[in-house]
C-alpha cells in the first residue's frame, strides 16, 4: 500500500516520488524567500542611492529688522498688502458698485435677452462708473491721506483715520437713518453722533440701503416692458395663436422701445444722478 509523506504545509506526496525531485523541491523552496528578500534590500539600496535629494518647501523670510523703525516699517507694508487683498470687497460693499451692477442687470433681464450685454460688459461699465462717481472721494483721500502720509507729516494711523472720513460720509449720505440705528441697536452701542459712528455700522447699513434701492430702480425699468409683455400675450390670444411663446414676439418690440427711447442714456443717467452727483 502506497506511504504518504507530508512536506511542505498543503503538500502532499506518495511514496512513488523519487528523493532527487523532492530534494529539488526542497531546495527551491528554501532560497526563494531568501533570493526575493535579497533583491528587495538591493533595490531599495539603488532607489535611495539614486534618488534625489527631497527640495525645501517654498518659504517667505520676514525680515523685520533689528530696529523699532525698520520693525513698523515692515508691519505697515504688511498692511498695505492686506489692503490689497481686501481692494474687491471694499469696491462692492463701501463704494456705488453694487446699486449700478444690479440695476444693470435688472436691465438685461427686463429686456428678455440673457446675454447681451454680457456679464463681462455689466461688470466693467459697473467698475467704470464707480470710478468716476468715487473720483471726488478718491482726489479728497488723495489730499488728505496718501500725500501727506507720503510726505511723513502724519503717521500711518492718522492717514487712515483721515482716509475714512470721505468714505464714511460718502456712505452714510447713501443710507437711510432708519438701517444705522438698526444697526447701531445691533451692536449694542449707546446712542452715537454721526461723526463717530464706527465703520463696523455704517458698511452693512449702506449695504442694505443700497440693496433696497436698487431693487425699488430695479422695479421701475421692469414696468413698461411687463406692459409690452401683457399686450403682446392677449393680442395673441385674442387671435387665437395661443401656442406662440408671447416673449418671441415682445422681444423685438421692447429693444425698439428701448432703443427709440435710448434706455441706456436714461438709466445711466438715473444712476449716475441718483448718488448726487451731476
């Protein structure tokens, strides 16, 4: 009757196998573990022989200086820079930007056309006439703060506290007296004289008033072309074409209207005027 002898674990063999493979088998079986352990310490040998050397990660050195001089020079820069940052949020919220983009906007959607003029359109003749209404406030912190500080006749502190008169007062004529004493409610503080109210009122203040007055202009460009819209829809109602879309045939009727009229003159005009100035 056939032996069986047991080798290796899952190996089993009968007794008609000759010692010569199974001694082979058994040698192959002890240096394979030890030539694959082999081969694994040398290339790990040659990959850290050959592998570069890992590169310094990128670092800003901040040299403040020895010197209280050289030390608020440096911190000064480093606001300034931070002020640049800030530069998109200070246009939207403290300057005429937001009232002009969104009465544009409520322009082109009255209109019924989605991309003409564009967003890119919007946004630069926004910016434009924000420059040019922002320019007798930019000329008076010009004069006021920027040259006077260049000229080191005040500290940094004194520009901007001088830097934020025009702002604040430029604000606080745009905004309803109702939203600063919300506000002011809000904060906790007691009752306070308009020259000494902190930005920390007056910017969400202006916002509100500005949101709420471009939305009331907003409602006075959509009325005669919602009258266009009306008389359009039950003209084609009464002749029976009810499955016409009524803004295929409104839309060019309101750009002759709007054209004949020339609209756009009217609302930069009502814009540009609606902030006091010309």
């Amino acid at each position: 009757m056939p032996r069986a002898h047991v080798g290796y674990p899952n190996q089993i063999t009968d007794g008609s196998e000759s010692h010569q493979d199974l001694g082979w088998t058994r040698l192959r079986r002890s240096l394979l573990p030890s030539l694959l352990l082999l081969g694994i310490i040398a290339f790990a040998g040659t990959a850290t022989a050959q592998a570069p050397a890992p590169a310094s990660p990128f670092s800003v050195n901040v040299n403040l200086g020895d010197k209280p001089a050289e030390m608020a020079t440096s911190i000064q820069i480093l606001l300034f820079m931070t002020v640049l940052s800030l530069a998109p949020a200070i246009i939207m919220l403290m300057t005429s930007f937001t009232r002009i983009v969104i009465v544009l906007g409520f322009v082109r959607t009255a209109l019924g056309v989605q991309s003409a003029p564009s967003n890119q359109i919007i946004v630069g003749l926004s910016l434009f006439l924000t420059l040019f209404i922002m320019g007798p406030i930019t000329s008076r912190i010009n004069t006021e703060a920027i040259q006077p500080y260049s000229a080191k006749q005040i500290t940094f502190e004194q520009a901007a506290q001088r830097a934020s008169v025009p702002l604040r007062q430029f604000m606080l004529k745009q905004t309803r007296p109702g939203e600063v004493e919300f506000f002011l409610g809000l904060s906790g503080a007691p009752p306070t004289s308009v020259d000494d109210l902190p930005l920390t009122v007056v910017i969400p203040a202006f916002v509100v008033s500005e949101l709420r007055t471009a939305f009331q202009m907003g409602f006075l460009v959509f009325i005669p072309f919602m009258v266009i819209d009306f008389l359009v829809a039950s003209t084609l109602m009464a002749m029976g074409m009810m499955m016409m879309p009524p803004t295929v045939v409104s839309l060019p009727f309101k750009l002759l209207l709007f054209v004949l009229v020339d609209g756009w003159h009217l609302v930069i005009r009502a814009l540009v005027q609606s902030f006091g100035v010309g």
